[in-house]
C-alpha cells in the first residue's frame, strides 16, 4: 500500500507505484491523503494513477497537528481493511510521518523511499529535517536515494541490512515526463518557448522561508527591471502565505509570467527551457542538474549536498541582495555560467523504482536483495 498527500510525493512516487503494479508477486493499493487537494490530483491525472482510497483530508489553514491527527484517525481504518503486508511512505511530509506511525501502530512493516536525507538542522527544512529523522526511527526497509543518504543513516544507528540505495525515483520521473514535451496550457508559455528568450524560473513555498518571502518578490521585480530582455516565469505554489507576499511585488511588469501550479509535464519542459533556476524546492534541486541547468537555491542549508559539491547548485539564501547579484553574476559571466551549467546525474538513472520494488519483493517475500546503486558521476 502507498500512501501519499502532496504534489512532490506524488511525483516522487508514481514510478514506484507503476513498478508495484507491473508486479506478479504483488498488489498495490494506492491511499491518497488530500494533504494537498489540486497539485497532487494533477500529478496523479499526469501519471494516470487512480487512487483506490481518498482520504480527503484538506482544510484551509489545517495545522501540522490537524493534517497528521486526520491522516491518522482516517488512515487506521483503511489499514485494518486492507491489511496490506507494508505501507510505502515517500519522503518528508506530514503525510508521510503520520502514515508510517499509523502503520507501525498497526504492526505493519514500513518502507521509505528518500530515507536518510539530513540537513543537520532540525528546524530546517521545518517540519521536515524532523519527519524524516522520526519515519527512520520505526521504518523496517529504508530506500536511501544516494550513498551519502545512507551513509546519514548508518550514523544514525540504522541496520545497514535494512537499507537499499536505489537512487532518487524523482529521475524515473523525470525521464518519464522530459522526452514527451508536454505542450504549454498558456499559450504565453507557448510563444515563450519559442521566443528565444532568457528564461529565470523560480519556485518558491518553504514554510521556514514565509518570512522572507517579501524580500524574494522585491528582487524578482528588480532582476525583472535589471533584465528586460529576459522572462521571469514563477509558477504559484497554492500556498496563499506565498502568494500575498510575494505577488503584489510582481503586478505591472510585462517580463514576468506568473502561473496557477503547471502540470508535471509541462513544469519539467519550463525546466529545461530555463537558463537559471531559483528555488527553494527539494524536488527541482534534483531535477535541474540532469537537465544541466544551474540551480541557485533560496536556503540556508541542504539536505541534498550531492549537486552542491558537483558545483551545478549553490545555496544563496533569501536576502534580497544577495539574490540580485547571484542571479546577475549567472546571467553576465559567461565562465560562471557554464561551470555551473553541467549535465550531472547525482540523484539518479531512471532505474531508482525498479530498485525499489525489488528491495519491497526482498521484504515481503524474501526474493534477493538488489544491489546498491553506487551512481552519481556525469553523464
Ligand atoms: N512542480 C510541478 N509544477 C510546478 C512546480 C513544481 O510539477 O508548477 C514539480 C517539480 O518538478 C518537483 C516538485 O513539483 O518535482 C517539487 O514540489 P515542491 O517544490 O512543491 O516540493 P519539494 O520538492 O520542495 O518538497
């Protein structure tokens, strides 16, 4: 069973979900939680994924505490119908923790996919650098993404015969999604694409980051004035914390496209039209670097060091200032330019979902143990 409730699980998921299905030994049964309402039913009509369950759990301006306490209360019920032989969570969200407590409560085996990723600061991601570190506690098979991902959890104490690396299944995705070039709903997107002109995308939602989010609209309305002859293009998140803040900043100026939440497909094409990318999201700091696209990150820290070290991500922060000029220096210095800009696959190599099953299949049946994969150098 696979439990999921926002758009980056859903994502990050829908390859394993499709391995599951392909499956002789297995039944999959898929629970969305509602944690996000439209973004995560986009992303399951992209993939053409049917949930068999629907929690339905959304209400504007829920807590944390009300969104895990609903999955909880509505999720038990489901597990004792169903009596799945493990529950399958992806990653960091208030989803996933609830539904791997709600399984453990029920002695059902618990499987995470994107185990062991750390930033090392407990308040950062918030509340996710703790959702991960609490799903590692009661986890029975972890599916650590990269080597450096398990190597956080055999710190930690993890039983590395409990730990697979499979690589990142947001590049199964990726791949999935990239090579069918989805056309643009917004025939604007459609006559940018073919323009010429210099895409900077940004994406922004961090809950830690609310507080900064004025001073991210201040320095896109002054990146949009600085560069005429580019297009910034800021696909919403739903969230409206982000949208009052950083919005009216943006009103009046021709060289900035503000969209509703783009379709996968259609999101991943803006990716690999873009020539920087802004953001704070961990998916897109994944997917960039295999589209070579240099990624400057709005965050003090990272849980994914990988793409940093290979030098295609920087972390720059959420100071107005310091986004103008990281954002200037990429699009006036050539040399800084195409050092960032390598091809690299650190997360990834399309195959991260087969893995996956394969290590489930070792848990639940006892079939044999796939290997770890050990990727993670240019392409
Ligand atoms: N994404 C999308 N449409 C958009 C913006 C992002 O499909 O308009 C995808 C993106 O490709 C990535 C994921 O959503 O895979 C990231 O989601 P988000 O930034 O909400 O969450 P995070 O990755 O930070 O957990």
């Amino acid at each position: 069973m696979t439990v999921y409730g926002t758009r980056p699980e859903a994502i990050k998921v829908a390859p394993v979900i499709k391995a599951l299905e392909a499956s002789e030994m297995l039944d999959s049964v898929t629970v969305v939680t509602g944690q996000h309402r439209e973004m995560l039913d986009q992303v399951n009509r992209t993939f053409e994924i049917g949930p068999d369950h629907d929690l339905d759990i959304f209400e504007h301006g829920a807590s944390l505490s009300m969104i895990v306490a609903r999955v909880l209360e509505r999720l038990d019920p489901v597990l004792v119908a169903e009596q799945p032989a493990a529950v399958v969570v992806q990653g960091d969200t208030s989803t996933s923790i609830a539904a791997a407590l709600a399984a453990f409560h029920r002695g059902i085996p618990v499987v995470h996919v994107e185990a062991g990723l750390r930033s090392g600061n407990i308040l950062s991601p918030f509340p996710e650098e703790a959702n991960r570190k609490i799903t590692s506690r009661i986890a029975s098979l972890h599916l650590a993404p990269t080597m450096s991902s398990r190597d956080n959890l055999l710190r930690e104490g993890v039983d590395p015969e409990t730990i697979s690396v499979t690589g990142n299944t947001v590049i199964d995705a990726l791949l999935m999604t990239a090579e069918k070039k989805t056309p643009f709903t917004d025939p604007g997107l459609e006559s940018l694409a073919d323009s010429g002109r210099q895409v900077i995308l940004v994406t922004t939602h961090r809950r830690e980051n609310w507080g900064a989010m004025e001073g991210v609209g201040r320095a896109l309305a002054r990146l949009a004035t600085i560069f005429p002859d580019a297009q910034v293009v800021m696909p919403a998140h739903r969230n409206p914390v982000v949208r009052e803040a950083v919005l009216p900043h943006l009103q009046g100026l021709n060289n900035v496209t503000v969209t509703e939440p783009l379709a996968y497909g259609e999101f991943t094409r803006l990716l690999s039209l873009a020539r920087v990318v802004l953001t704070d999201s961990g998916g897109v700091q994944e997917e960039a670097p295999s589209l070579g696209k240099p990624v400057l990150v709005m965050r003090q820290d990272t849980e994914r060091p990988e793409a940093v070290d290979a030098g295609t991500v920087k972390l720059v922060g959420t100071d107005e200032e310091r986004i103008v000029d990281e954002v200037t220096t990429l699009l006036t210095h050539q040399a800084t330019y195409d050092a960032m800009a390598q091809a690299i696959n650190p997360y990834g190599d399309g195959r991260s979902a087969a893995r996956s099953v394969s290590a489930v299949l070792h848990l639940v049946c006892g079939g044999p143990r796939p290997g770890d994969w050990k990727g993670g150098s240019p392409r």
